[in-house]
C-alpha cells in the first residue's frame, strides 16, 4: 500500500523493530530494506554494547539508538564498527556517544571521508534522502585485515573477505559462540543484491566464505534475519545472482553493448520481480569495469539505471 506521500507504511520508520537473536545480540530491522534502508545491530556485555552499524537518517539512528537503550537498560555504547563505507550503515555514527571507540576497515573509512553523498544526496531516489543533523564520523581504529573484540565474555570477531565483495573496505561481525553472524551488505535477504563498489567474483566468493563459518543465525544487511534452511537457501540466491550477472556481462562485452544496453535485453529470470532490481544495471557497470581493468564511474552508472527503470529508484527513507 503507497499513501498520498508516496511512501509505504509498511516501511515507516515506526515499523523497525529490534530482535534479540541470541541471548543480549539484537538485530534492528528496517522494513523494507530497500535502499537507505539498512539493518543493523547490538550485542551486549556486562561491560557495555558493541554496536554494529548506525542508520542512513538522523531520525532512523536516533529510533535506533533509542531501542538500544531500552533493550538493554542504557548501558554504555563502548564499541561500534561499520561493516563498510555506505551511508545507510554510516551516516548515522555521528549519532553515537562521543566516548565510543568506532572500528572500521581502513577502505571504509577512506571511503566514508570522501563520500559527497552525505553532504547532499543527489536526485537518483524518489523522494530525495534528507539525512537531517548528521555529520561525517570516521572510525578511530582502522584495520586492513580484521580485529576481535571482546564484548563482556563474548568474542566478536570483525572479519574481512580477503578481497573486494560488497565495497573494498567490508567487515563482517562473528560471534562464534553463538553461530551469529552480522554480515553486513555481503547478505540482502530477498533484495537484489548490490556490488558495484566491490566485485561481482569477489562477493561470489565471500558468500562460500559465509557459508563456511556455518552461521546458525544470519543478520543481513537488508531484509529480515535468517536461520535454518533460509541461510543456505539465500546465499544459494547470491550464487545464482552473481553467476547471472557475470553471464549478462561476459555475453554483453562479447557483443559489444553497454552496459545498459546489457542490462535492457537481459533476462533477469527468478530475480525479474524482486525489489531494486535497476542494480543489474550498477552491478554490470562493475563486471565491465573489473574486465576492462578500470574503475567504476558512478554518476554513469546511476544514471543509467535511472534509465533502465524509467524514473528515479526507490527508497522509504
Ligand atoms: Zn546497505
């Protein structure tokens, strides 16, 4: 249902919820997991929080932080980590307590201090993000290859892939005590997908490295949390998703199309009616641009999946 503001209800900032997914971890889950709209998450010690991830608003992390505090009591947020550099995990860190100590992958940070996006967000999206009273805030401990924290008597450990996936400068939460896995935007639970920053082979090969750690729970980046048979069955999703993409890409390249020209005459198959499903478009621009050994020019790209849906991409933030 779409109200007179064109927006869903059902994606209302009032209707994130936070989950406790194993005894003090909670994941916050954003309907409708579109774009801007993340999930993030919190675990708890008897010495304070770790949190993971803030939101892409002021109002959306302000409601977030909110339930935190009274989840837990209003412990102290000690610790925080960005999975990586987008807004919609980012935006929001300026939110937290100025005492907590921010972690992120070094590419994440540089990423964040050079993203123009949070000072004005450009026309791609209907209706225009405002992000309200956020400002920039970098990670003060940065790391090339991951680090563990210890929340309480709890290990946390912030693992990177190895190698280019969602972004460059991705981290993933693991708790391995619980099988609990914050995954970050290397997971979109029944969204498309999203790589146009990272590499399409790279974010293929982290979903076997996913799948490897044997999580029982899985937070993802967007979408609803995942157990049981619904992890294997979404990352096989990925798997098939990637493939896709590589397959439109190497057939386009061959025939020398663009990558919108690619992208118009693909057959998107079982992932045709799932939301967000321009970034075939932005993840095309990346198969191409890793072929071709360059970079991605992201004002294109946007504007060409712009094109590719006829109109600005959606967004409930
Ligand atoms: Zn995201």
């Amino acid at each position: 249902m779409i109200n007179s503001t064109g927006r869903d209800p059902a994606a209302a900032p009032d209707a994130a919820r936070l989950h406790e997914v194993a005894p003090g971890a909670y994941a916050w889950v954003q309907p409708d997991g579109t774009w801007w709209i993340n999930n993030a998450g919190v675990v708890a010690g008897d010495d304070g929080l770790l949190v993971i991830d803030t939101c892409a608003t002021a109002a959306r992390s302000e409601r977030f932080l909110d339930a935190v505090r009274v989840a837990t009591g209003g412990a102290p947020i000690r610790l925080a980590v960005n999975t990586h550099q987008h807004g919609d995990h980012t935006y929001g860190n300026s939110l937290l307590p100025a005492s907590t100590v921010l972690i992120g992958h070094e590419r994440m940070r540089e990423g964040l201090r050079t993203d123009p996006v949070i000072d004005g967000c450009p026309p791609f999206w209907q209706p225009v993000p405002d992000w309200g009273p956020v400002r920039r805030r970098l990670p003060d401990v940065t790391t090339a290859a991951g680090l563990t924290v210890h929340v309480g008597d709890r290990r946390v450990e912030l693992l990177h892939p190895g190698g280019p996936a969602h972004t460059t400068g991705d981290l993933i939460a693991w708790l391995p005590g619980q099988r609990l896995l914050y995954s970050g935007d290397l997971v979109f639970a029944g969204l498309t997908p999203l790589v146009f920053m990272g590499s399409v082979r790279g974010a293929l090969a982290a979903v076997d490295w996913l799948a490897g750690l044997g999580p029982a729970t899985v937070v993802p980046g967007h979408g609803p949390v995942l157990t049981g048979p619904d992890i294997e069955r979404v990352f096989d999703e990925h798997r098939r998703y990637y493939r896709l993409v590589l397959a439109i890409a190497e057939d386009g390249i061959a025939r020398n199309l663009t990558p919108l020209a690619a992208a118009a005459e693909a057959d998107l198959a079982e992932f045709a009616g799932w939301a967000d499903a321009e970034r075939i478009v932005l993840n095309l621009h990346r198969a191409y641009a890793d072929h071709a050994g360059s970079d991605v020019d992201l004002m294109m790209a946007f504007t060409d999946a712009t094109a590719w849906l006829g109109g600005p991409m959606h967004t409930s933030v």
